[in-house]
C-alpha cells in the first residue's frame, strides 16, 4: 500500500477495510470470549483480583478502567 499516492478517500477506505477484519475477527472469538467473561466474573464473585499492567496510553486507560471496577462487581 502506497499511503503517498492514495487519495484521502481512498486511504479512508482502506481503514475501514481493515476495520472490519477486526470486527470479524472478534465475531469468530465471540464464544471464547463469553467463556473468559464467565470466568472473569466468578473468579471475582469469589474474591479474586484483576492486575492491570501497561504503559503509557494503556498504563493510564488501564488506570481510568480500575477506577471503575468495584462498581461494575458490585452489580455482579
């Protein structure tokens, strides 16, 4: 791909394309996901911990998800 010789449309296109490669990608995953939910949800319903790690963007999305934990697992 030839980012300098597309068009802002076309480039736009392409970022949607592959948008929807992850958009299918996590339809496909949909049952393993709903069963590392379910794991995730009695682990904490039994007392268990999530450990948040990251780095910069994800050091502070990480931090601002935290913050809102112990209200989500109350309403468990």
């Amino acid at each position: 791909m030839s980012l300098d010789t597309m068009t802002p449309l076309q480039i736009a296109e392409a970022m949607n394309r592959e948008d929807n490669n992850v958009v299918c990608a996590v339809h496909e995953a949909l049952p393993q996901i709903a069963t590392a939910i379910g794991w995730c949800t009695q682990a904490l319903k039994e007392g268990g911990r999530i450990i948040y790690m990251g780095a910069g963007t994800s050091g502070r999305l990480g931090v601002l998800d935290a913050s809102r934990v112990s209200s989500i697992v109350d309403m468990l």
